[in-house]
C-alpha cells in the first residue's frame, strides 16, 4: 500500500466529501489563504468555490451556532477550528444547539457536523494550544467522540464522521499530522463507534487511544523481548465506548493497564475502569493499573513538552509491575 | 437610514391589524395562565412588542426560516404555528409542537418555519446566520430571519454571527426589537442602536424605524427581506418598542394584565386601529367583532392545551440517544 501522511491523508477525504456530496461545506480557519492549518485544505477553496469551502474571521463560539443553524437546514458543514482550545469557549453552543435543541422537535432533526480538533502537544504549541480535554467532550449525550491513532485511521474515520448524521468531534493528535504510514487511496470510511485489537497478546491486557496507541505499541515489542505477551486494544471511539472489545480481552489475559495522556479524574480511563470493574471484575487477577497524564500545565519548551504523559519505559515498567503483583 | 415610505392597501392592513390582535389576546391568557398556575417555569411575554413579529412575518414564505427570542409567542404565531399547539407546549403538554419537552422559551416547530426560540441571548442570531448558510450553500431563495433583543444585540456572539453574515453575504435578515431592557435591567445606551452601530461597524445596511407602527416595520422588513432574498447578502433592522411586561411573570408584577401598557406608552395595536378608522373606512363594531372571533380562538386553543395530558417517559424521544453511551 502506498504511505501517506495524516495530514495528507487528512486532504484526501475532505476531497472526497467536498466532491461526493454538495451539501457538504468545509469552514475553518485559513482554509483559503494558506489552506488550513497545517495545509489540510490546500487547493480546496479554488477547487470547490467560496461557497463549499468557506474562510471564517476570527470568531469562536458563533461559528458552531452557525453550523448547527445550517446542518438544521440542509447542510453538512465540517468545521475545521484547531485547536481543541478554540472549543472550549463554544461549549454552550455545543451541548445546547447541537446536541439538545434537535431532540426537542417532534421531528427530531439529524445535526450532521464533523468538528476537527487537534489535540495534545507537539512543535512546542504552548500551554495553551496543547490540552487534550477529551473528557469534557465525551461527557455530553449525543456527541460522539472519536480519536484516530494513525494517518489509515485518521483517514477511515474523518470520512465516517462526514458521513454520519450525528455530531462527531474528531479529535486529531498534533503528534501524529506529520507521521507516515500506509493508506488506502480510494474513500474507505471506518466503523465509528467500535474498538479494536491493534495487536494480539495474552499476557495482559493494554488500553490506549490517539497518540498513546503508537507509544503502546512500542511498549508492546520491548514486553515482547521480556517475555511478557501483552494485548493492545486501540479504543478509537471515546463516546460511545466500546467497554465490550475490552472486557472480551480481560477476560482472556486476566490483567489491565490503561494509558491515557489526559488528566486522570473523570477521564475516559476513569469510566473505562469503572465499566471493567461493574461488568468484569471477577476476571481480574490483579487490581486494574493506570498510567494518566500529570496535572502539571504542558510545557512550551521541547524538552519539556512530553513529560507530563506516560512513555514507553514508563508503560513497560507499569507492565512488569502488574506481573509481578506488587 | 429610513425605509421607502410604502402605501399599504387596507386588506394588507387589516391581515396586520388582525395578527397583532391575535398575539396581543394570545400574550394575554398566557400571562393569566401564568398566574393562575398553568405554566410551569419561568415566563415571558412579549406584549407591546406585537407589531415587530408581525410586520416582519408578513413578507415571509412559509419555508423561509424565523429564529425567535425567548419571548417567541409572537414570532411563532405570526410565522403561523398552530395556536393549540403554541398554548400546549407552553403548558408543558403531550400536545406541544415540542411534546411539552422544550417550554415557553425554546421551543420550535420547524414545519412552519418556525426554527426555534430562545435558548441564550444571541443564538437566534447564530442559528439564523447558519440557516442562511445553507441556504446560500444550497443555491435556494430561502431567507432566515433572526429577531434579537437589547441583551442579545450586546453580546460577543451577536458580534460574531454579524461578522460572518457581513463576510459571506448571507441572505439572513436580522430584527432587533429595541424593547430597552436586557433582562431586569435597563438596557445600557438603549437610545444609540448597538445593533445599528454592529451593521455600521460590518458595513451591513440596516434600519432604524419605530417599532410600534406596524407600517414602519412592514415597509423595513419588506426591503430587508428583498435585500436577501436576491442574493445582496445581510440586512439590520433595529425596531424601537417596549416591554410591557417584566422580564419574566415570575417576577410578581403589580400590574394586571388588563391594564395594558405604561401610562405614556403607544399602544401599537390602538395606533393601527386609529388609522384603520380614520382613513380605511373601518368601523368600531368591525373591529369589536374581529376581537370577539379572535378572543374565542385564543380561548378554544387555551382550553384545549390545559386538557391535553401530560407528556409520559414512553413518549420520550429525548432520550433515545441514550443508549448510545454503554
């Protein structure tokens, strides 16, 4: 298969949304002039036209009441506002006008809207363009959460999300924009709402979602050379989660370990373990292990920017630990 | 900037004269019911504010899209949602357009065009921006008007919403009923226009016009909606009236309903029937007569919302999202 990297992979399915359905309307910032940030959109606006691809000013919470106003009547926007942080502020609009306000009608209109935003660190984004927030997100009924881990998955599941009637936050991992990796070229949208087993173990099983998918994984083969067999299950959908596919393996390995890069309280992990331990823990033979993000303010400076999460001796000595028993 | 004056023919004025006397009756048993204890919650009443609804509505197709406030009765019934229905809802009744989910100041019924009410100052103005973004997106005539309050037109997403709709062209007509209040309070500056300063500011034209002469709204409105629905891009209504009522019936008025406005208040409702009788040949008796008709309207809808029953859990499309979150 031939390689690609996420963001290109990124452009070819915007390219396949924008061309395969007119209702389809991609708005975000710079999108026109320097085509998106970090050129996901390049080449989309002449393409297409101002009235498919669509540059905003510098708004921030008006823009999603926008396009819950236009998905209501017809449209398809996809909203291109990175980073996460630009979401926070729009947190009325998106509990309220996207995920309420539909269901109240007797006729309970579809809210199709894709938003993207990118998340986590990399090329020293600052404290404030860094955070990862997912949970914030995935609290909320009705919005489903996803969280692609590699350029094939970015692309499979940025090409779900525009096709789904519900609205689907794509939260892209800042790490991973530049990574390669082998992509199919024709339009193949994934499952959205299931997890999957990135690799086969029964020593013990690993969680890990967005850009701890790919530190896991290399946690996974240095655990292969200590003999200790793990399984990794890439959880891909963050709400609705899929806790079936986990406990399927704990039932097999007897063990658990969940990496997560965001803060630990009421975090994806926290309701991951709480649904292993209502549903499978008589399973366990050992407590479930975790590895969370530290409260610290991610760092500016590149020495720094990865400290706070987990890495991989971290994980495999989180690993070995849980072996152990101790 | 003052609309072209405009003759308006006497069954054009009558069709006016009748709906604002609709909405005026309509407000009226609401804020009795209020007080007799058949709306749960808080709520709003727009009299005093009939002519801005109706003036504007009037140049409305039924497709076209109308955002109200969350004082919406008058909108809503002036874009021709069922009055039963309205009533009902209110109540919090089975037989709302909204299944009695929504209430008084959220409520929609898309069918009539009637988008949604309310919610939070200033989102009708975001949710009509994106209705005429699809719209334009979509290459149809529809036009999507929001109406606005004092609190609304000073709020950072009015600003935003105007930006966009200034930036892309958008066929969406914005109403602000200048009621000079913004909640409980005065509203700051009521006499300089901050939405007329916003369409100077994003260089959309706009009007300025008094919002008790139905004349003067219908011969603005009729301008702004043209202006939009021939692809000009966004106009700014500002309409000079008064809330009669406090900000909400919960707040204990000392004032009965019957005694209508302030002392020194035009009536919009006597304005119009004094021209109709003066220079359109009508005659009191006519006019008592249309009252009596529209009075047992009110009453029959008023009845038969306060016995629909109450809405029950299996009717609950509200929650089937639910499930979605194992």
């Amino acid at each position: 298969m031939r390689e690609c990297t996420y963001i290109e992979a990124t452009r070819e399915t915007l390219i396949d949304a924008l061309a395969g359905d007119p209702r389809t309307v991609l708005i975000g910032a710079d999108v026109c002039g320097m085509g998106g940030r970090y050129q996901s959109a390049v080449g989309l606006r002449e393409r297409f036209g101002p009235l498919r691809v669509r540059d905003v000013p510098m708004v921030g919470r008006a823009i999603v009441g926008v396009a819950a106003g236009a998905a209501a009547n017809g449209a398809r926007p996809i909203l291109d506002l990175t980073p996460i942080e630009t979401w926070l502020g729009a947190l009325p609009e998106i509990a309220h006008l996207l995920l309420i306000a539909p269901k109240l009608c007797g006729e309970r209109r579809s809210m199709p809207i894709v938003l993207r935003g990118l998340v986590g660190p990399g090329y020293s984004s600052g404290p404030f363009q860094s955070g990862h927030y997912h949970p914030l997100f995935a609290h909320l009924p009705g919005l489903r959460v996803v969280a692609p881990s590699s350029p094939t998955e970015g692309k499979g599941m940025l090409a779900a999300a525009i096709a789904c009637d519900d609205p689907v936050l794509v939260l892209e991992p800042r790490r991973l924009l530049g990574e390669t990796g082998p992509v199919p070229e024709s339009p193949f949208p994934a499952t959205l709402d299931r997890a999957a087993v990135a690799r086969v173990g029964e020593a013990l099983t690993m969680v890990a979602y967005g850009t701890m998918v790919g530190v896991a994984r290399r946690a996974v083969e240095t655990l292969d050379g200590l003999s200790i067999r793990a399984e990794l299950i890439d959880l891909r959908s963050l709400a609705p989660l899929d806790p079936e596919t986990v406990i399927a393996s704990v039932a097999k390995t007897g063990r658990v370990l969940l990496v997560d890069d965001t803060f630990g309280r009421c975090s994806i992990m926290s309701e991951l373990a709480a649904q292993i331990a209502v549903h499978a823990i008589d399973y366990l033979d050992a407590p479930i292990a975790r590895l969370d993000a530290s409260d610290r303010p991610i760092a500016f400076s590149p020495a720094l920017e990865w400290a706070g999460m987990p890495a991989e001796r971290d994980i495999v000595s989180a690993a070995e630990q849980l072996m152990r028993g101790d | 900037m003052k609309p072209a004056k405009l003759v308006l023919l006497t069954d054009t004025l009558r069709s006016l004269y009748e709906q604002m006397l609709r909405i005026r009756r309509a407000e009226e048993r609401l804020v009795k019911s209020f007080h007799e204890g058949l709306i749960p919650g808080p709520f709003h009443s727009s009299l005093g504010q009939e002519a801005v609804a109706v003036g504007v509505c009037h140049h409305l197709r039924a497709d076209d899209a109308v955002f109200g406030t969350h004082r919406g009765q008058g909108h809503a019934i002036a874009k021709g949602v069922d009055m039963t229905a309205l009533f009902a809802e209110i109540y919090g009744r089975e037989d709302g357009c909204c299944g009695g989910r929504a209430g008084p100041s959220f409520f929609a019924s898309p069918r009539q065009g009637f988008v949604g009410a309310g919610i939070a100052p200033g989102t009708s103005v975001q949710l009509a921006v994106g209705a005429a973004t699809a719209f334009q997106t979509l290459g149809s005539d529809q036009v999507a008007v929001a109406f606005l309050g004092d609190g609304a037109a000073r709020s950072g997403t009015f600003f935003e919403s105007a930006h966009l709709a200034a930036d892309w062209k958008l066929p969406v007509v914005l109403i602000c009923e200048r009621n000079q209040f913004a909640g409980r309070r005065a509203a700051q500056g009521a006499g300089s226009g901050p939405a007329g300063a916003a369409a100077r500011y994003f260089e959309i034209p706009g009007f300025e016009v008094d919002g008790n002469d139905v004349t003067m709204v219908y011969a603005a409105a009729f301008e702004g909606v043209r202006h939009a629905r021939e692809g000009k891009g966004p106009m700014i209504v500002e309409c000079a009236t008064l809330r009669w009522r406090p900000f909400s019936e919960s707040d204990m008025p000392s004032r009965p309903v019957e005694a209508g406005g302030p002392a020194d208040t035009i009536d919009p409702l006597v304005m119009l029937a004094d021209r109709l009788v003066d220079h359109h040949g009508a005659v009191s008796a006519e006019l008592a007569e249309w009252d009596k008709r529209i009075r047992k309207e009110v009453d029959d809808s008023h009845r038969a919302a306060a016995s629909s029953p109450w809405p029950s859990a299996a009717t609950d499309e509200a929650d089937s999202g639910d499930d979605r979150h194992a």
